[in-house]
C-alpha cells in the first residue's frame, strides 16, 4: 500500500471498509510518518463490530513481525 491508497481508503472512511483494508491503512501509518500526521487530525475508533476482529489482526501482524 502506498500514499495515495491510503489517502483513498481514509478518504472512504465514512462509509465502512472492511477489516483487510483496515489493516493495510494502519500498517501504512505505522511506516509512513507523514501520513500518520494526517490522519491523526481525523482519526476515530474502529467500528465496535471491528474492534475485536481487528485486534486479533494486529495480534497476528505483531506475532508475523517478531518471527
């Protein structure tokens, strides 16, 4: 994922994406400090029916990074 797909996907944001591309967004914010910067200005929580979905992802990308 690049700068531009992420802006694409934040920009999509008001309406409900779905756990992979989540995740893809967030891994980009984690690498791209220039696009964490901005979406931090309009950042707001996962939808609670992603909230657990998404932590086990984060739980297996970590888990995936360690290795």
């Amino acid at each position: 994922m690049n700068c531009e797909d992420a802006h694409e996907l934040a920009a999509a944001s008001s309406r409900k994406i779905g756990l992979t591309e989540l995740a893809l967004v967030e891994a980009h914010l984690r690498q791209c400090a220039e696009c964490r910067e901005a979406s931090q200005a309009h950042q707001s929580p996962p939808p609670p029916e992603h909230a657990a979905s998404l932590a086990v992802v984060r739980a297996r990308l970590d888990a995936l990074r360690a290795a």
